[in-house]
C-alpha cells in the first residue's frame, strides 16, 4: 500500500485558463471571434482618442466600423452562450420543479431560441437583398451597405444552428445527466473543471 494518496478528480484538473474538455472543440472559433473583434474595438477607440487629442479632429470611419463591430460581437458571443447554455433565463421557473420539468423546459427554450434566430436570419436576407439591389452605400465612409448587413443572416444561422446543438444535446441526456450537467458536477460528487 503507498503512502501517497490516490489524486482525485479535481487534482487532474485543467489548469486556470485551459480549454473545458468537455465543451465542442468548434467554441473556439467563437472565443477567438469574440477576442479578435474586442481587440479591434480596443485599437480604434484608442487610435481615435490619440488622433483626437492631438488634432481635435476624429477619424469620421471609426464609429460605423465601432458599431457595426459591436454588433458582430453581441450575436458571436450570444452563440457561445447560446452552445454553453448560458443565456439569459429566468431562474425562477428553471431551476425549480422536476429534473423532468427543468430538462422539459430547457429543451423548450433551445428550441424557441433556433426559432427566433431562424427568423431573424429569413427577414434579414430581405433586408441585405435591398441594400444590395438599392446599391445602398453607408453613411460614413461609402462602402456598400450590404458589405455589413450580410453578417445579420450570417450570424443568426450561426445562432440558430447551436440552439439546436443544445436542443439535441438536452434531448439525449436523461434526467440525472442534465442535473449533473446543470450542477458543473462531474458525477463523483466533485466539481467539473
């Protein structure tokens, strides 16, 4: 017998920083969207402060590109949520009842998500199908307008596509899976790393 303890599971863990295992490899190109896109809204912010305070002037490009980044960003991270089941709920009703109810209702809310999204993304088209059809331009710097209102579709499928991921996921698992899943335990009675 040795005198060293056996490790448990929390001692495999991760380490801090570390990609979860257990999440879908593909979540990186959300996280990597996600940091990509802050970057770029950190670089003109500040190339804009800098040209401002130097020239009492400002670069008239950088706040429709701030914009348009900022919207980019809300649907890519709503997606990352959207596949880690983080999206905004109310608690109330999804955390209490049954294992069944909560399972029910999670698998509900996936689902009316990939609906809403789908729409989104159908009236959309129309609205990218004018702006090209129109020869729209921004008005800021001139570009065609449909150059940004082609990502609206893009990204709603993109949401859509993983609310139906977790819809297929929460439909698979049994009722003691999603709780285990829902509590971040790793079945053992230890926290998931």
């Amino acid at each position: 017998m040795s005198s060293h303890p056996t490790p448990g599971p929390a001692e495999h863990a991760a380490p801090a920083g570390a990609a979860d295992p257990s999440e879908p490899r593909s979540l990186r190109i959300e996280d990597w969207l996600t940091v990509i896109v802050m970057a770029l809204l950190a670089l003109i912010t500040f190339a804009n402060v800098i040209v401002r305070y130097f020239t009492d002037s400002s670069f008239a490009w950088t706040e429709e590109i701030s914009v348009f980044l900022m919207i980019v960003l809300a649907l890519v991270a709503g997606s990352a949520a959207v596949a880690r089941d983080r999206h905004i709920r109310i608690e109330f009703f999804c955390e209490s009842g049954s294992a069944m109810r909560r399972r029910r209702l999670a698998q509900l809310g996936a689902l009316l998500v990939a609906l809403l999204f789908a729409v989104i993304a159908v009236l959309s088209m129309r609205v990218v199908w004018d702006d090209w059809r129109f020869e729209e331009t921004s008005p800021g710097i001139g570009v065609p307008q449909w150059w940004y209102s082609v990502w609206l579709p893009v990204l709603s499928l993109l949401i859509a596509w993983r609310a139906i991921g977790l819809l297929v996921r929460r439909t698979r698992q049994s009722d003691v899976e999603y709780l285990l899943d829902e509590a971040g335990d790793d079945g053992n009675g230890e926290p998931r790393p």
